[in-house]
C-alpha cells in the first residue's frame, strides 16, 4: 500500500527546498544533508497550500526556489537577486534560512490526489532506485575491468621475470662452466710449461 506523502521545506545555501516525501528521514535523504535539520529547528513539516501543491505534483523530486524569496517552487530555480547586499527593509522581521513561515492552509485534502502523489513517489523511488543500482553496476564493472589490466599486466610482470631468472640462469651456468674450462687449462698449461721449462734447462747443461 502506498505510503501518504507529507510536504517538508527546509533552505541549504541559497535555495529553499520543498518535496513530498513520506517521512523526515527520506527527505534528508533525497537533500543530501549530512544531519538532522529537523531536530536543529532548520527544516519541517510545510503546512503552506501552493509550497504543497507544487511538491504533490512532482512527489520525490526536490524543488527549489531562491532563498527568502515566495516564488513558486520548481525543479530548476534562479539564484537570488540580491547576493550583493541584503536588500531587506530594516523594519521587515528578520527571518533565519532555517524557519518556514507557515500559512494556514485554506484548501481541502484531496484523498484521490494523496493516493496518486504517494504512487508517483514510489514510481520516482524505483526510479532512483534503479539509476543507482545501474551506476552501481558501472562502478563494478569497471573495477572489475581495472582489475582484469592488473591481473594482465601482472601476469606479463610474473613472465617477463620468470624469463629473466631462467635466461639469467643459464648465463650464469656458462659462466661457471666457462670458468671451470679456464681453470683446466691453466692447470694444463701450468704442468705443460714445468715440462717443457725442464727439458730446456737440461738442453742447456
């Protein structure tokens, strides 16, 4: 059964955001704040007809509109005007990011719109649901691809070296056998001359 959506508005940086969303916890979530706004007074439940009407419209999707301002809310929303200054008289109640100005609501509930508002947002949910399990599935593919050229390139690194310990190998076997055949012929050489050094000594007696 579908969940009955309820509006909440909150303001980050220079927007104030609205979405219909069934709980506190999951309109943290789709406003990505890392902390509990409604417990610091900064977010709450907007009991203002047009901010609800415009979030029942698009349930799960967050809205925007500048900060401080009483434009519509939507999708896509300017930056305030004044950035340069606080244009705001100084007779004008000064009202903090995080409050909502409530407006008593003046229209009727709407079962069948509820019903339709808490369908769309489980249809906006699945949504969302399947975009991250689709870049999930991305982000391990590609991990997986990375470690398939690591794997590959350390099979090539294992080869290359079990190459060079064989090759370095039988280098180092001539070289000793090049050194025993060295050593046997100074040896030879060495009784040869005695011999040889012998037989001219006695020439010359």
């Amino acid at each position: 059964m579908a969940r009955k959506l309820k509006t909440f508005q909150t303001s980050l940086g220079f927007f104030d955001l609205a979405i219909a969303a069934p709980s506190m916890k999951a309109a943290l979530e789709a406003w990505g704040a890392n902390s509990n706004l409604f417990h610091q007074g900064a977010a709450k439940e907007s009991d203002d007809p047009d901010v609800i009407a415009a979030a029942m419209k698009k349930p799960g999707v967050v809205l925007r509109r500048p900060v401080g301002s009483s434009r519509s809310f939507s999708e896509q929303a300017e930056l305030p005007s004044d950035l340069g200054g606080d244009r705001r008289s100084t007779n004008a109640p000064h009202r903090s990011r995080g409050q909502i100005v409530k407006k008593p609501s003046s229209r009727p509930v709407d079962k069948t719109a509820e019903r339709k508002a808490a369908l769309a947002y489980e249809r906006e949910e699945r949504r969302r649901e399947s975009e991250r399990a689709r870049e999930k599935a991305a982000r391990q593919r590609e991990r997986e691809r990375r470690q398939q050229a690591v794997d590959k390139a350390q099979a090539a690194l294992d080869k290359a070296e079990q190459e060079h310990a064989k090759r370095a190998a039988a280098i180092q076997a001539e070289v000793e056998a090049l050194a025993k055949r060295s050593q046997t012929e100074d040896d030879r050489w060495n009784k040869e001359r005695e011999r040889l050094e012998a037989a001219l000594q006695r020439a010359r007696s």
